[in-house]
C-alpha cells in the first residue's frame, strides 16, 4: 500500500524528465517522506563490463561535505600501532580479540583498516566480512601502515564505492538536512572520480544514466549532460 507522503512526493517528480544536477539536488528535499535525515544516494549506471577485471570500478573519493553520518572504524594492527589509531579516532583498536569476534559473527563497524602485516590472518575471516564488503582492501586505502591518515579520512568523509554486477554504481552523497549546493558539490567529487577512472576499453557512452533518491522517496532522473564539466 503507498501511504499519502509517497503519493504526493510521486506526484511532484516527473518520470519522464531529466533534471539538472541543481533541480534534483533542490527536488530530493522537498520530496523527502521520512521524519529522520535520510541519506540522499546516487546512482550511476556506467558503459562498462563488470566481468572484465579492468572494467571493474572500484576506488574511494574524499567528499567535501562528507557524508553526514560519522563512520565506526575498527583497526586490525600490531601493538605498536594501537596508540597511533586510537589518538586518530579509531572506534575500535587491537587485533587477535577482535578476529575471533569476527569469526563468531560481529560485524558491528562500518569500515575496517588493517596493515598489510595483519592481512595473512585476515584470510579466514573473507566469508563474514566478504558479504557485507568489509575485508579490508589496498584499493580502498583500508590496507596501510598509515592507520592514522586512513581513519582521519575515513571519518571526514572518505567514501569507497565498487560497480556492481549490473554496470551500476551506487554512493552515499549526504543527507536530506544538506543545502542543495552540499549535495551538488559532493555529486560532483563523486562522479568525477568515476570519470577519472574511465577504463581505455570501455566503448560508447561512459555515463550511462544518473539517479537521486533518498530514503523510501522516489528516485529522480538526472540529465547526465548537467554532471559532465
């Protein structure tokens, strides 16, 4: 059954128009059905093959505004470097406790930081923090001996984001409290960054399609040409 907020947010976006950058930034406000601060995503459809190893999108973009929700970290590291995470805001610092944490099913962290020492005991862990795309991984700057700059980043707003078997990318670009302005900014570093990741193969249109949408409102087409410099 569609309750009477999402009726009358249904009937304020047009499903046959592309809007602006600027227009869908202003739009996913005012359609915005929840009492919360709902996250507001993009969602990018990209002219790639996933299956082919280097079509497959993946990487992290610093958002200037962040992303409105601070994120728990957990550091896997050897003692030595506890104090250096913890004095960065780790949540969460050590390391052979918390694995058989892990390995009896807690999950209860956004993002886990690891150095590259710890990784041969990460192993066992790939098929409790593989679904929920937690294992640490050099590509999202999660696998460093730099755990103080990778925990700074990541509670300032540093996202990671991976294209999924359908072309189809999606991110978390702030929340429905931001100015519209915050949210085009952010959409901007962020689709910017998929465009400087273009791989040399990929043929045809790159950008695909683009979509905003907050929580449980519709989502809002958006003119790709509006988001191309």
């Amino acid at each position: 059954m569609i309750t009477k907020k999402r009726k009358l947010a249904n009937a304020k976006v047009d499903a046959n128009k592309a809007y602006t950058l600027k227009e869908a930034s202003a739009l996913v406000k005012d359609i915005n059905t929840t009492k919360f601060d709902s996250s507001v995503d993009l969602h990018v459809r990209l002219g790639v093959d996933p299956k082919k190893a280097d079509q497959a999108i993946r990487g992290t973009v610093s958002l200037p505004h962040g992303t409105g929700k601070t994120k728990s970290v957990l550091v896997l590291c050897t003692p030595d470097k506890e104090a250096e995470a913890t004095a960065a805001g780790a949540d969460f610092v050590g390391l052979d406790e918390f694995i058989a944490k892990i390995e009896g099913g807690w999950t209860d962290v956004d993002v886990i930081v690891a150095t590259p020492s710890v990784m041969p005991k990460m192993g066992r862990l790939g098929k409790v923090l593989g679904p929920r795309n937690l294992m640490p991984n050099p590509k999202t700057g999660t696998v460093t001996n730099d755990v103080a700059g990778a925990v700074k980043d990541l509670k300032g707003g540093k996202i990671a984001f991976k294209v999924d078997k359908a072309g189809i990318i999606h991110a978390s670009i702030g929340r429905v409290s931001f100015a519209p302005e915050k949210l085009v900014e952010n959409s901007m570093e962020f689709i910017n960054a998929l465009i400087r990741l273009k791989p040399a193969t990929s043929k045809g249109t790159y950008l695909k399609g683009v979509s905003m949408a907050s929580s449980m409102s519709p989502g809002i087409l958006v003119d790709t040409k509006s988001v191309q410099n």
